[in-house]
C-alpha cells in the first residue's frame, strides 16, 4: 500500500447558512428579550395586583398568570383557564357594581380589547364590587404584548379599598380645612365690616350729639331766659297782682316745657342703660283712647285741627299691657302731629285688630296721620335715631328734643312691636304701630243683647270703615245694620223703610256728614219716624256745644269717638232701659211705701240686666241682694234661712243651674216656710209655652224682658200683700 498521499479538500459556499444562522441567533434573542420584557411586566403586575391573567388575542384564550385564594374559591377553575369572553362577562355580571359594569365595555371581549390596545398599549380604571352589601373599591390594569407575530395581552385586578377610604379621607379632611379656612375668612370680612359698621355709625353719633348739642343749646336756652325772663318781671312788678299772676302762668308753661326736655333725655338714658322695664297689667283700650282723646282736646281746639279717632274690628278690647308706656306711644305721636300740622290741618287715628300667630292674642294696629309739613325722603332714614331733626323744624323754631322717635321706637319693640313712617313734605305723615297683645276675652261684655234681637239699624257716616265697624258692631249684638256714607240716601232709605213697614228701630249718625251735618239729617228723620226711634250722633268733639241744638232736632243721645263695641253697647243698652227707668221713678211714689225694707233675691248671670233690675227694685223700696247662678241662690236661701228674703226674682238661662232647676231645688227644701217662699221668673224666655213651664216648676209668676215696670210692680203688689 505505501502509495504516495492524496490530500482532498473540498470549498462549499456558506454563506446562507452563516446568514440563516444569524437570523435564527437573532430571532432567539428578540423572543427572549420579548419573553424577558413579558415575564417582567407579569412580573411587575403580579407584584402589586392580586389577580393577574394572560390573554390571547389570537385564540381568545386566557391563563391565569397569578390569582388570589378569594377568587379561586369563588369561581374555580373557570378563572384558571378559558374563553377569555365568557370569563370576563361572569365576571362583571357577577361581582362588579351595576353602575360601574359600563367601563368594562373596552375590555369585555377579545375584539373590544384588540380595538382599545391598538388605540393605546395599556388601559387603567378603577371600579367597585358589592360584597355581603358592601361596596369596595378595585383597580383593573390591562396591558399589551407582541410575542413572535402572537398578541397577548396582561389583565390585572387588585384591591385598593383602603386607599380610597384612606383618599376620601384625606379628601374630606382638605375639604373641611378649605370650609374652615372660608368662614374664618368669611368671620374675618364679617368682623371687619362689623368694625366699619360701628366706626361709621360711632362717627354718626358724634356728629348726631354735636347737632343735638348746638339744637339743645337754643331750646334749653329758649324757656330758660323766659322763666328768668318772666321772674325777673314779676319781681318788679310785685304789686300787680294780675300782671304777676300772668306771669306767673308763662313760667308755669315755660317750666312744663324745660322739664319735657329733661324727660326725654332722661328715658333714653334709661333705655340706652337697659333700666327701662314694661309694667304690664289689664287695661282697657276704650279708657286708654277716650283718655288721650280727652288730653289732646284743648290743644287741637285751640290750634283748629280736625281730629278724629275710630276703630275697625275691635272686638277685644280688654288687654294685657303697659298703659303708661302704651299711652307714651301714641301721645308722643300725636303731640308731633298737632305740633307740625298747621291749623285747619287733620289728624286722625285708626285702630284696628287683627288676628295673631300666638293664641290668646291679638295684634292691634295703631295709624296716626296727620296733614302736617311732612318730611323729606332723606330724613325718614334717619327719623329713628337719637338726636335726629329735620332742618326745617328748627330753622322754623318748632321746639324738642330730637329723642322723642327714637324713645317711641325703643317702647314699641320692647313690647314685641314694630313701627314703621311714611310721609311726604307738604302733604302729611303717618306712623303705623303694630303691638301684638294678650287679650281678655272672659271680661268683655256679652255681644248679645236679646232685646235687640232682630231689630233694623241703619249707619250714617262719610268713612266707609267706620260704617263697616259700626255695622259689624250692631250685627254683632243681633240686629240688622244697614250704612250709607250719603245723609239725602239716609233720609231715602228711611222713607223706604216706613213704606214697606220695616222701620229702623235706632239711628246712628256721625256729625259731620259732607253733604248734610248729622243734626240736619237727625231732624228730617224725625219728621218721617216720629218721636219713638232712638237717633244717635256720633263725634270725636265735645259735643256740650252742640247738644241743645241735637235735642231741639230730635237727636236722643250722643255717642264718643272712638267707639269701642262696649261703648255702642252701653248707648244702646241706657237708650233701651230709659223708658224703665223713667217708670220706675214716676211708680216710686206710689209703690215705695209698700215695698219699703223688703228683701229681694236678684238671680240673675247677666251682669248688666243685674245692674238695670237691680237699680229699679232699690228705687221702688227694696233692699236688693244678688246672686249670678242658681246654685248660688240655693246656697244663699239655705244659709239666711226662712223670713229672711221675702222674694226671689229668677232668670231662667243660667250656665251652671237654670231658673227652674234651681225653684226645684227651693221647693224640696225640708223647712216648709222656706221652701213656701214666693218666687218669679224673670226672663227673656217669653212665650206661653216658657210660662207654663215656669208654674209647672214652682215658681209664683212670670215676668217677661224688657222689663214692663208697671206690670212688674203689679205683680210683686199682688204677691206681696
């Protein structure tokens, strides 16, 4: 064999296969690189988020990647492995919170989730779960991946229910530091114009005491230099008595003024130091205006003012309140109204009441107008406080303080009141004051008056509320009213009234009617009616100037403004009983010796029908005692025992033991001679049916109301032998 060496070499072209090579070498590590990124975001995710899960969106598939005990027990093995489309709608279905399924919509099928990756690489939102009736909170992350031509994406849930509470938290605490940090800020602005507000109104007072101080100066100085002025006269002329005595009376006026102004200031000093108290007690409105009425007389005699005062629906007019402060009030406000209204001016004050929120009250509505100087629109700002006066009064040498308002306005609200003004210069004022007031309706008098039951009225007066008030008044009591403002449709009416037979049983006029005074159309009713029905003139005057003439007209009675329904009820009531009385007197003659020194039982509730047949029997001779129920006469029978009372004079209607249970009670007396004594119903019960069951009840006789005096006393005559 030891043939020489062959040596065979082969050249092959590998360059294809180096490139191949290279590019699977490549192809490895991009896949590793993507493999590395993939294993580091499910990484990544699987750190913070409980729940982790891979999908792909080629097959639909999905594998959980990590997954949490809680939804391993609570789902099993369909959220290990599956259709990614079912596992995602089981999901929502069954444990997200109705309102927040909506934001799954992106992600709620593999189609959904291609369209929202391609849009961008990952999506985050959080959403809540209700549990066991809870609601928690929980972030869901979704995430993209490319691997090898393969689209995966990385779909991940945790929980992140504390950090949301712990988030709200934060959250509400910020907020309520900004709410704290406003309303300091707001407290701060508040206070800040608070000490703006006391400043100007600080700055205001001292120029207000600086004006009062110049006005004060001349109207201290005023009555000052006349009782120096006046004393110094007197002294020299000491020896003139009249002259001295004239004198005498400026001072007096002069003084009255000085001490005015020192009242004033002394009552704000009060008010402003809080030692002015209410003394509240039961008074009555009727006193209280007729009294003011009766203090301003003179002055708007003097000064020729027209003055008027009237009512409108005041039914209740015992109150509780402070006369005196109330009476301050209302003069304060009429002294200025007679004070800035020239003579021939007006000056009127409405009353009216009204229903109030608090039961057991009213609210009582004063108006005082006048048709004085009026004041400007500047001033009525400022008309309340102290030491404010408009310019015009002191340059027009109209005396006062400036503190007359401001007092007014400090009693009013302290009795829980208000007052407002409004005004016009050269036209007038009016002060409107609204006082609300406990009421006393257990002391008025009873509304109804049975003797007027039915009867036909009629009203005449040029203002329409008077009419109604007045009207409202007489319907009240029980009788038919009728009003006319016209005094020629007054004497119409009146006419008409007679023709169909339907007279007016009284008459009530005012005195000054513009078409025809009340006297003119009292006389021209007279000669229609005759002599019997009662015509009354109402007037807020002194009406001793016009009363002769009134009585020469046939004018009966005159009436006070203001009317107050007691006030109208007693002018009734004494026109009524006038006849009674005159009998009564004319019988006394004749009777007196008779009945001289026995003792009559007067039962009777009504306390003025007590009062009126009271006042005849003492007229007539007896020796009168009351009683104001039937119990009560039982008792009063039983205590004085027999020969005691010679008679018992019985109404019928009482509210505790009627007439005739009470003449029952009388008869079943065991004493016999008490028991005996004459009794006699005295009632407004008078028909046959009302006497018989008085007899029937024991009683004696049967004397009907109103009282017929004659018929009376021949009874008690009878009865008395």
């Amino acid at each position: 064999m030891g043939g020489p060496a062959v040596v065979v070499g082969m050249i092959e072209d590998v360059t294809d296969e180096l490139a191949k090579e290279r590019e699977n070498k490549a192809r490895e590590r991009k896949y590793t690189e993507q493999q590395v990124i993939f294993k580091s975001i499910n990484r990544a995710l699987s750190s913070n988020y409980n729940n982790v899960y891979l999908v792909d969106l080629d097959d639909g598939k999905v594998n959980a990647y990590q997954i949490s005990e809680e939804i391993r027990k609570e789902y099993g093995a369909t959220f290990e492995k599956g259709d990614y489309s079912a596992f995602i709608r089981l999901y929502v279905s069954k444990t997200v919170y109705e309102p927040d399924r909506p934001l799954f919509d992106p992600i709620i099928d593999t189609d959904s989730l291609r369209k929202s990756m391609q849009v961008d690489n990952s999506c985050t939102f959080n959403y809540r779960v209700l549990r066991d009736e809870k609601v928690q909170y929980f972030k869901c992350r979704a995430v993209r991946t490319d691997i090898e031509g393969r689209t995966y994406c990385t779909i991940a849930f945790r929980d992140i229910n504390s950090e949301i509470i712990q988030e709200l938290k934060q959250k509400t605490i910020l907020e309520e530091q900004k709410t704290a940090l406003e309303e300091q800020k707001s407290l701060l602005e508040e206070r800040e114009a608070q000490l703006r507000k006391a400043l100007a109104s600080a700055e205001s007072a001292n120029k207000a005491k600086t004006t009062f101080l110049s006005n004060m100066s001349h109207d201290i100085r005023t009555p000052m230099n006349a009782i120096i002025g006046y004393t110094t006269l007197a002294m020299a002329h000491s020896d003139n008595q009249k002259l001295v005595q004239d004198y005498l009376v400026k001072i007096m006026s002069a003084s009255n003024h000085l001490l005015s102004l020192i009242n004033d200031i002394l009552d704000m000093s009060r008010i402003e130091s809080g030692r002015m108290l209410l003394e509240e007690s039961e008074c009555n409105l009727s006193e209280i205006m007729h009294g003011i009425r009766d203090i301003l007389q003179a002055d708007m005699k003097s000064k020729r003012l027209n003055f008027y005062i009237d009512t409108v629906d005041v039914f209740n007019e015992h109150v509780i309140c402070d006369k005196l402060r109330l009476n301050q009030i209302l003069l304060n406000l009429l002294g200025n109204a007679v004070k800035f209204t020239q003579p021939g001016g007006t000056i009127s004050v409405r009353i009216f009441q009204k229903n109030a929120e608090r039961k057991g009250y009213a609210r009582y509505e004063f108006h005082v107008r006048d048709t004085g100087i009026g004041m400007s629109e500047e001033f009525l700002t400022h008309i309340f406080e102290p030491f404010e006066r408009e310019r015009n009064t002191t340059v027009s040498g109209i005396q006062g303080t400036g503190l007359g308002m401001p007092i007014t306005k400090n009693i009013v609200e302290m009795m829980g009141g208000t007052i407002a003004v409004t005004s016009r210069q050269g036209e007038g004022s009016e002060f409107t004051v609204e006082i609300p007031m406990k009421t006393l309706s257990a002391q008025e008098a009873e509304v109804k008056v049975e003797e007027l039951e039915g009867a036909h009225a009629l009203v005449v007066d040029d203002d329409f509320n008077t009419c109604d008030s007045v009207s409202t008044m007489l319907i009240q009591m029980g009788m038919r009213a009728e009003w006319t403002m016209s005094g020629k449709e007054a004497i119409l009416r009146t006419r008409q009234a007679v023709s169909r037979n339907d007279e007016y049983y009284v008459y009530i006029l005012d005195w000054l009617v513009p078409d025809m005074n009340g006297i003119e159309i009292a006389r021209q009713i007279r000669r229609e009616v005759g002599e019997d029905a009662p015509i009354i003139i109402l007037t807020a005057y002194d009406w001793s100037e016009i009363e002769e003439e009134g009585k020469e007209a046939g004018v009966t009675a005159f009436c006070s403004k203001p009317l107050f329904f007691s006030d109208l009820r007693r002018c009734l009531t004494d026109i009524l009983y006038a006849n009674e009385k005159k009998e009564a007197k004319s019988a006394d003659l004749i009777m007196r010796k008779k009945f001289e020194g026995k003792r009559i039982l007067l039962v009777e509730d009504n306390d003025l029908n007590r009062e009126i047949a009271g006042e005849i029997l003492s007229e007539a001779g007896f020796i009168v005692e009351e009683a104001g129920d039937g119990d009560v006469a039982v008792e009063k029978l039983q205590e004085k025992g027999a020969g005691y009372y010679n008679l018992v004079m019985m109404d019928i209607q009482m509210p505790v033991m009627d007439g005739y249970e009470a003449t029952k009670a009388i008869r079943s007396f065991e004493d016999k001679e008490l028991a005996g004594i004459p009794v006699i119903a005295m009632t407004a019960n008078a028909f046959e049916e009302d006497k018989k069951n008085a007899l029937e009840s024991g009683m004696n006789a049967h004397i009907a109301k109103p009282i017929d005096v004659k018929a009376l006393f021949e009874t008690l005559g009878r009865i008395l032998k």
